[in-house]
C-alpha cells in the first residue's frame, strides 16, 4: 500500500486511520495527518504515532492516497487550497455526506481520481462498514487497493452512487441508532436489578451476536427473530410490547429522515 494523507481528523478520520493502523496493512512511517489545531494534533500524534501537520498542502505533496475527512461546509475552502497539487496518478477519497463526484470534479477537475465514500465510526475497532463510489478515472487495480484499504477495517461494497444517500441511512449512521438502543436495553437490565457495566456488556454481546447471525448464516432477519420466539415465552412478549409501540415503524421513520436529509444536503 502507498503513502495515505488524511485532511481532517474528526472522529470518522480517526477511526478510519485507527482501522487501517491496526491492520497493519501499512506502516505508520507512510501516513500523514492534518488537523487545524495543536491539541488535535498532539492527540492524533501521540495516539497514532503518525505524521503531522496543520498544511493540507503537504498532506497532498507527501501521500499518493488522500482521505479527506472535514465537515462539508469546509470541503469547498478545501478542495480549492489544494487542487493545484493533485496531479492525474494521485487518489483522492472523500468521506462527506452531500458531496457527489461531479462537485468534486468541477472544483479539482474531471481528469482527477476520485472516490466517493460513506464510512461509519465502527471502523476503529475492524468491524466498519465502507460503501464506495469511484468516478470514471479509477482503474480496476485501483478500486481493488481502495477495496483493501477500507476492508483492514471492517468490510466495503461497490455501489452506483444513487444509493449513497441510502447507504448513509443504512450504514452510515446506523452505530448511532444502536447505541441507543444497547443504552435503552442496558438501562431495562439496571430497572431489573442489573450493575450498569454488565448491563452495557449483555446488551452490547447480544446485538453484536445477531448481527453477525444475518452476516454469517444469509437467513432472513425476521426467520432468525422466530427462532429466538418460543410459543408462550419471554421473547415474544417482548416483541408483541415493542410491536405494539410501533417499534420498527420509528425506525423506518427515523432512518428515512436521515436519508432524505442526505439528499438536501447534496442540492
């Protein structure tokens, strides 16, 4: 693997950055990382030991893969700072919601690498989850690297991108959306009696193991949900209460809002 610059810092940079040094799939000696002030600098070198500076310029001149990692509304000020130094064998990968290929494109121009892609924070601890969007100007070999990059830290899928704006419901924002139900089930588990610590672990295990049930065994998730439904028991009791407040219709709600606040964000 080349060298990687990453331009920002923020949790989704650092938790990507975290994945790929975890890996080891490349050495600490060829990353590079940005960030606006000296704290955040101090903290991202003193936790990942990498390179670093306050010039996105440099990120650029150093890495021949480029993660950009700011907020949106600075991605503009960014993408103009830095467009006279990416050249036609550079990569540059974007992170931000509401940033297509096309307006990257007419900022560093139509020639350049590009990559759209939507990851999510469980990428620091190797179980992320990365959909990626190349433009026109990456080649085979180059996707499969990026495919690498983003696979040291959990698992990435090529999609068109008119489904990022899904992706980011389904996958992008999704950790949120379980860890508030994993504090929700651990604060039932403490009403019952339950120390919060243990409470937090039993939930957390449980969620992570049906997760990985869908992953691993292809069965349908409602096929799954009645085998754990004994006629009469505990379980099914549980999801007639959470049928009964309209458990999966808040979030079917709840996650299409966050998809079509993806798509105003991109007008």
């Amino acid at each position: 693997m080349r060298k990687i610059g990453f331009i920002g810092t923020g949790n989704m940079g650092r938790a990507i950055l975290g994945g790929i040094l975890k890996s080891k799939l490349i050495d600490e000696n060829n990353v590079i990382a940005s960030a606006k002030t000296d704290s955040t600098i101090e903290k991202v070198k003193k936790e990942f030991n990498v390179k670093t500076t306050k010039s996105s310029k440099e990120v650029v001149e150093f890495s021949d893969i480029i993660i950009i990692g700011v907020k949106p509304g600075t991605y503009d000020d960014i993408l103009y700072e830095i467009k006279d130094h990416i050249d036609n064998n550079k990569i540059i990968i974007t992170i931000a919601a509401g940033k297509s290929l096309e307006s990257v494109e007419k900022i560093i121009g139509s020639d350049k690498k590009i990559i759209r892609t939507m990851p999510n924070t469980p990428s620091l601890v190797g179980e992320g989850m990365t959909a990626i969007c190349p433009n026109k100007n990456i080649t085979e070999e180059e996707l499969n690297k990026i495919k690498s990059l983003f696979n040291s830290c959990g698992k990435s899928e090529v999609v068109g991108e008119e489904l990022i704006d899904a992706v980011i419901g389904a996958s992008g924002s999704s950790p949120a959306y379980g860890f508030m139900f994993i504090e929700a089930i651990a604060d039932a588990a403490v009403i019952a009696g339950m120390p919060r610590d243990k409470a937090y672990k039993f939930a957390a295990q449980g969620l992570l193991g049906a997760a990985k049930m869908v992953l691993d065994t292809n069965m349908h998730p409602g096929e799954l949900k009645d085998m754990v439904c004994s006629p009469g028991g505990t379980t099914i009791e549980a999801v007639r209460v959470l049928e009964e407040e309209q458990f999966r219709g808040a979030v079917i709600k709840a996650v299409c809002a966050c998809v079509n606040k993806s798509k105003e964000m991109s007008k």
